[in-house]
C-alpha cells in the first residue's frame, strides 16, 4: 500500500484511491434513470447514445513522487467507425492500430471544463483500456499534467476534488 507525508495537508495519505472513473458519458448519465437504458446501450467499456458512440478509457498522469500513476477511467465520444473497430478488436491486441481522434464526454473535477475537449486514443492490449493522450497544443493543465507528470501537492487537489479528501 502506498502512502506519503502529504506537503499540502501534512497528513500521512495511504490506502487513498490513485483513480477515479465514470460509469457513463456525462450526456447519458443525465438522463433520467428510468429511461436510460431505453435511450441508450452501455456496458462498462462502450455506449452509444443515438448516433453518438463513446468508449471507456484510461487517462494517466504518472506521479513524480511515489510510484505508478494516477488514472482517469474517463469515456472518450469517438467515430462511429472508430467504435466498431474497438469492438472488433475488443479481445485482441490492438496496440498496433494508429490512434483515433475523440472528445472527452466528462466533466473532470480539479480542471477547467473538460467537456468536448480533443483528445487522441491509443487502443492496448486486449486487458487494458484504451489510453488517452492529451494534445499539449491546446494548454489545457491536463495537457501539461500529463506531460510533466503530478507531485503530491497536485494529487491531494485532486483527491478533494473527486470527493475522496475532504476539502480545507
Ligand atoms: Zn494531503
């Protein structure tokens, strides 16, 4: 179990979550709970809501203190083709396939509105979720994050943002 003298709060964290995923697109999500299932198809890894077709993905920021990386299991809408080839390739390696263009279809807590943000999708193995890659080009802190990696300042912010911490 990780843990670590916390530089924002001067607790000692251990045994906190380093993820934090969406069961469904925002959009679906929003819709009422008795209708849902009747408007859209979802499972854990793939939606798609009328013509729109999102899938489950892994958004990671490596920690520069501590080993491993922070993971957001965000779901990212893509092309409908896109969706068919990650259904094709669900049981197999598709890490050999170029990257797929998407748009991020949650609101992440701790940033700038992240809804509708463009972003690139690398599909892995057939036990991984597909990565996400923040393009640096639009300076959105998600974007630098994953660049530069998060210290543990960054990650205590994001543990109270996602409602894991409480806040100061
Ligand atoms: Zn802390």
């Amino acid at each position: 179990m990780q843990s670590f003298v916390c530089p924002s709060c001067g607790d000692t964290h251990e045994g906190l979550p380093t993820d934090h995923g969406w069961k469904l697109p925002d959009v679906v999500w929003d819709i009422p709970e008795s209708e849902r299932a009747k408007l859209a198809k979802f499972n854990s890894d793939l939606c798609q809501f009328g013509n729109r077709f999102f899938i489950r993905c892994l958004l990671k920021l490596q920690f520069n203190e501590q080993p491993d990386y922070y993971g957001w299991g965000v779901w990212i809408e893509v092309q409908e083709q896109d969706f068919y080839r990650y259904v094709e390739l669900y049981d197999k390696d598709g890490s050999g396939e170029p990257p797929v263009s998407g748009t991020i279809a949650n609101s992440m807590p701790g940033y700038p509105d992240t809804l509708g943000m463009p972003v690139v999708v690398q599909f892995q193995s057939s036990t991984s979720r597909p990565a996400v890659l923040v393009p640096t080009n639009i300076g959105h802190p998600l974007a630098l994050e994953q660049v530069a990696g998060i210290d543990n300042r960054r990650y205590h912010e994001i543990l109270v943002a996602t409602g894991s911490l409480g806040g100061p």
